[in-house]
C-alpha cells in the first residue's frame, strides 16, 4: 500500500495545481491535490476522502454507471436506483405492451414482487484506479508505426486487466488519456439483476419531446427509478427469485431545501466523449462534412420511422427507443454545427495550433515536434469526403435494422454454417435468442423504406468519395430508386423472419446464405466502409502520432491550457455552481435558474405527443397541491441550471450540495452552448437538471407511491 501511496502523489506532483471552477471532469484520485481547496471556497463540506476512498465507504459507492451509457445514483438502503427516463427508455419499452403500455401510462410497483425485470439491464459500481503509464508507455518507441505500437499496448493492458479482476469477480479497464500520453486502470464490478421500481408517464417524463429537447427553459420529469437485486451475500448474480435488494456501500440522502442562485452543485458521473484536444481541421471537418451527414441521414430514418409509428400504439413501442436514441443525437449534431461555426471554434484552435507551431520549430523542438501540425492538417484535407461519406453509411446502419445483418445475425449464421455439429448444437440457443429479440424490435413494410431510403440517400449525396460497389451497381440500374430492390431483397431473403432463420439451423447450407442479398448488401456496405487506401492508411499512422505528439506539446509548452484528459466513460467529478442564464421572456421564474409547474401548464397543448399533460397534474396546479415539496416561493420548482462541465454519458448524474446530499439529476444541455464537447464556454454553457423535489413530488403526491419515499433518507 505504502508503494501505492508513493506513485499516487508522485503522479499527483507531475500534474497542474491550477484549475477553474466550473471547467473541467476530474478523476476522482486526484481531487485532494487539485480540487479540494477550491471546492471548499464555492461550499463544499465534505473531505476529499468522503468523496473517493478504497478502503472506505465514500461518494463514489453511490454512483453507478447505468447500462453502459448513462449514469445513476442509489438512493436508499435497499438498492434503489434514481437515473433519467430517457436512460431506462430501453429497458421500460421492452416491458411495455400495447395493453399495457408502461411508457406511455407509467408505472410504480406496490411491493418488492411486483418491479420487474428487463431482460438485459446492469449497473456499474466504481471500486478503485490507478495510473499505469509508465508501464505500458515502457513497452513502446517512437519507432514503432501506430499497429505495432497498439498490439504491444493492448498486450499489455490484457496483462493489467487479468492481474486485477481477481479471478473474473472484477471488470477492469485500462484506458488512455492525454491521446495516448497517459493509462489509467479502472476496477468496477458488475450487477445484472437490475428491475424497474417505476417511470412516470411519457407526458411528463418527455414532456416538450424534441421541440424542447437541448433547449432551456425545461420543464420535464426526465427520471425513472430500478433496484439492484444480489445473491444473499450481497454478490452480483443472475436474476433469481431469491435474489435480495443490494445493500450498498453508501447512498445518497435527499435534500427538500432546494436551490438558490451561487450555491455549490457538483455531479458525479460517467461522461462519454469530449474533444477538447481536437485540432482545428478535425473540427472543420465535423463541421462541413461529418456531422451534416449525420444530421441528414439521421432525420432521413427518424421520418421513416415516424410514419409507422404513428400508426398504432404497437408500431410506436416498436421504434421508439430507436426513434428516440436517432432523435437525440439528430438535434445534438445540428446543434453541434450552429456553436461550432457561431463561435468560430476551428478559428481559435488554428490561432492555437499556429502559435504552437512557432514554438515547435524552434531548434529545441523541431526533430521532435516540427511536422506535427501540417502531418494532421494533411490527414483531415485528405479524409474529409471519406467522413462525409462514413456517416451517411453509418446513418444507415444504424436506422435500418438489415443494413448491417452481415456483421450481425449474418455473422453468426456464418460461423453456424462452417462449424462442426457438435459445436452448432452450442451455439444455437444463443443464435435463438438473438434473432427473436431482433424480430421484436423490426416490422417488414417499414425496414423496405428505411433501407430503401437510407441506399438512396448514401448513393445520391455520398459525392465526393466513391460508394460500395454493390449499392452502385444497384443506384446505376434504377435511377438510384431503391425501393423494387429493397422490397425484393427483402421478401426473398432468408433474415425476413424468424422461422426462416430456425429453418436454415436445422438445414445449415453456405450457398444459401452468401447468395443472399441481404447478406450480399450487406456484406459489401462493411467491407467498403471499412476499408481505406494505402494513401489514407499511411496518413492515418502519421496522424495518430503526430495528434499524440501535440497534445504533448501543448502540455509541456504551456500553450495547451486545459488541465484534465478528455472524457471517455470513466467516473470523474465536475463542480461549479446554480447558475442562471440571462433573463428570458419565455420562462416567467423570478430568477432564469429554474422553471416551475406553472410554466408547464402553459405549454399544455391537449392531445400534442409533445406537450399533453395528464389531467391530474393539471387539477394538481389549479390547487397548489404541492404538499412540503413546495419551494419558500410558493411555487413547484420543476428544473434547474448549474455551469457544472458535462456532456452525453452524464445524463442521470447526481447533483449534489456541499454535503454530498441529492438535490437533483443532470439530464441535459443548453443548445447554445453545444460547442461544448470541443471547447468550454464559460458564459453559456449550462447543465439542466430535475429538482429533486419535482422527482418526489411526482412519485408522492402524483402518483401516490408514497411508500417508495419512504426508502430515502430525507433531509432538509
């Protein structure tokens, strides 16, 4: 421990003491060094060691990662578990029936028997870290081209991860930071037996829909509520009706005082992915090629998907967590574009980069760093019309369910066919399970015009870097109208159904499945998307080195002036302050840092998918019927800001006084301020949170589960 202890510090020692308030996702480990001092001038009671302890029960036990892509918080001595709605979106569809429509209607469970189990769901606990650098970075040279060096790291870390995970009780990963300048190993163990408590109704839990989504002023329930189930010993363990409710570690008191404008909030979660080290022409890019794609392919399904859904309740549970998924991350890109341009972003960082060049090419520096910004300026001039066309492909993977069968369903029918008997009895209930879970979530007439669409829309504005061969060959013989072919394909193809698929395991034949044209179709989108030219793959080596060399640089020049390593799934803390944006007509609070009931109700639009409210919870405003979740003001306080340095993975967030109690759940950013996954801006960005007290006051007052209340420790 005591060797431990050493490294710690002397890594604590080699890293900024400087940092800015509200800036910045900060490892836990290093919070006493950098942080703490700072945090306690804005309001913060707690000592770091009640923020992030091995060998005690701290903050951190409380903080679980939810499903691999959000964030969430335990909430009482009995495992339960508080994130987002959109988050549990997944999970509550699946159970969710037309007769029974759990997103729609809602749903709280009365007793511990009636929550229930989605057929796939986990939370993440957070057990401990430490830094690896040295040791990995020992086992490379600046010799090595970006392959080699990549095998011998990976070799590596598979050693790292294995030395850790004591015998498979823990996940570990190992995970770069700085551009590969700096590794970290992360031990977490997982817990399978996750069931849902409850979910409000969609009508508030998605209340404002897309027109509202990224936007401020809020007013929405985005919550829903799980228990983590264990064996009697409090182990991970597969779903088991003698499983019991988790007892955590820690959890997480509930504060009913509310907020009030300068108060301390810090959120502790699982941000995925921020490029603040991105050089300028990797953000140009993005801007005129990427994220445009993106934009349109995304909204090329969502409208395709749209149509069907509004034709019944079962169509609609059909699509709607990929509609939603396609939808959110639709306005975040078009968004994504206004900021970046708005503010000039690409401008600055050039301005950087050529400030940095300077200092690059002094005598000292050049052998080492002097090609690094025209070796990267190079790389994106040469890639830019592969990316536009990379995301028009990959909008059609990812919107129509067939556009990627090869390297799915296709994969495994492919491995089926070549293995021996023995080995097809093995995999076949996996191969079962995974094609009826497909066919639950596909409908035939829509899948025809989303592949129909998606190949038109790829093959007639993928201009500038040449589509797949095959769709090509299609695009030329119609016109590029793809809907005969896509009609044909499908209806002939043996993926059209399940028990075409159960027919093919009981008479395996390769023929069959390679002259498929799905699989054809398919196949040929893949091996075209992924592959690249001798010119492109040299380049891209080049690239990953000279990218590596100048985050580098701009941490030992000084230019570089950000403190932390990007985000990429792994616990970090933010900090900053309740922070409200410039008054706004459209939000009648007192104070532009939160919204109430009353604000709701006149965006009330009886029967709009977007903007009904049930109407309980309009007899509910009429009567002030808040009961003690009641703001001093009178009012129901229904979200909130704070300038706390968040992005996607963070949704479900705790946010948290100075004592380290809840007083509300990050769910989203402000559109204005989306060019904050490139660059922090410290005037707009916000986080829009759920004040805690709406959460209770929809579980309590609303709905009537008081006995979930209950659980919490409440405090005021």
């Amino acid at each position: 421990m005591k060797k431990i202890i050493f490294i710690l510090i002397a890594g604590m020692m080699l890293m900024p003491i400087s940092a800015k308030a509200d800036e910045g996702m900060w490892f836990l480990m290093f919070i006493e060094r950098l942080n703490h001092r700072d945090m306690e001038k804005m309001g913060l009671q707690l000592t770091a060691e009640e923020i992030y302890s091995i060998n005690h029960h701290s903050l951190k036990d409380a903080v679980v990662q939810f499903n691999g892509g959000c964030t969430a918080e335990i909430i009482s001595k009995d495992g339960l578990v508080l994130t987002n709605h959109h988050c549990g979106y997944d999970g509550i569809a699946e159970l969710s029936t037309p007769e029974h429509n759990l997103l729609k209607d809602g749903f709280w469970a009365t007793n511990r028997a009636d929550e229930k189990k989605p057929s796939s769901l986990y939370v993440r606990f957070f057990v401990r870290m430490d830094d690896c650098s040295k040791r990995i970075l020992a086992k490379v040279n600046p010799s090595m081209n970006e392959l080699d060096r990549e095998k011998a790291i990976n070799t590596e870390i598979a050693a790292i991860e294995k030395e850790n995970n004591e015998g498979g009780k823990y996940t570990v990963s190992v995970r770069p930071f700085f551009q590969g300048n700096e590794y970290y190993y992360f031990v977490y163990q997982d817990y399978k037996d996750v069931r849902l408590v409850g979910v409000p109704p969609e009508s508030l839990g998605k209340f404002g829909g897309d027109t509202d989504n990224w936007e401020w002023p809020r007013q929405t329930a985005d919550f829903s509520m799980f228990r983590v189930y264990a064996d009697k010993d409090g182990n991970p363990a597969d779903y088991s009706t003698s499983n019991v409710p988790l007892q955590p570690k820690h959890y997480l008191p509930v504060n009913l005082s509310g907020v009030n404008e300068g108060d301390f909030a810090m959120i502790l979660g699982y941000p995925g992915r921020t490029n603040r080290w991105m050089p300028a022409s990797g953000i140009e890019q993005n801007v005129k090629f990427a994220y445009p794609a993106w934009v349109e392919g995304a909204k090329t399904g969502m409208d395709n998907m749209k149509k069907y859904m509004e034709m019944s309740d079962a169509l609609r549970l059909v699509y709607a967590s990929k509609y939603a998924s396609t939808a959110n991350y639709w306005k975040n890109r078009q968004g994504m574009i206004d900021a970046l341009s708005k503010f000039g972003t690409a401008k600055s960082k050039a301005a950087q980069e050529t400030k940095f060049d300077l200092w690059a090419n002094k005598p000292a520096n050049k052998a080492k760093y002097g090609d690094v910004v025209s070796t990267i300026n190079t790389y994106y001039a040469l890639t830019n019309e592969k990316s536009r066309h990379d995301n028009y492909l990959s909008q059609l993977f990812r919107t129509a369910a067939f556009g990627p069968i090869g390297r799915t369903l296709g994969k495994q029918l492919d491995n089926y066919v070549k293995a021996d008997a023995a080995k097809r009895v093995e995999m076949t209930p996996t191969i079962l399970a995974f094609a009826t879970k497909f066919y639950e979530n596909i409908y035939l007439p829509a899948e025809k015009d989303l592949l129909a669409a998606q190949l038109h829309l790829y093959a007639t504005k993928s201009v500038g870097y040449a589509i797949a061969p095959l769709v090509k060959k299609i695009g030329d013989e119609s016109n590029n109208d793809f809907t005969n072919y896509a009609n044909a394909s499908i209806d002939s193809s043996l993926f059209s159904s399940l028990d075409k698929v159960k027919a093919f395991l009981q008479a395996p034949n390769q023929n069959v499945l390679y002259s498929d044209p799905l699989y054809a179709l398919s196949n040929d989108m893949i091996a075209h998307f992924n592959s690249k030219s001798d010119e492109i793959a040299k380049s891209q080596n080049d690239y990953g080195a000279s990218f590596r060399l100048l985050v580098e640089g701009l941490r030992e020049s000084k230019i570089g002036s950000i403190k932390y390593p990007d985000a990429n799934s792994t616990l970090r803390l933010t900090y900053g302050k309740v922070r409200a944006l410039p008054a706004d007509a459209r939000n009648d609070a007192k104070i532009n840092n939160y919204t109430t009931l009353a604000s709701q109700v006149k965006k009330y639009k009886k029967g709009d998918e977007e903007f009904d409210l049930p109407s309980r919870v309009l007899d509910m405003e009429k009567d002030k019927n808040y009961g003690r979740y009641a703001d001093k003001d009178g009012s129901l306080h229904l979200n909130f800001l704070t300038d706390n340095d968040i992005t996607g993975g963070n949704s479900g967030s705790p946010v948290l006084n100075g004592k380290g109690e809840l007083i509300g759940i990050a769910f989203d950013g402000n559109i204005e301020a989306m060019a904050g996954d490139v660059i922090f801006d410290s005037k707009l960005q916000r986080t829009i949170n759920v004040d805690i007290r709406y959460v209770l006051w929809v579980i309590d007052k609303y709905a009537g589960a008081k006995h979930i209340i209950d659980e919490m420790t409440i405090v005021k």
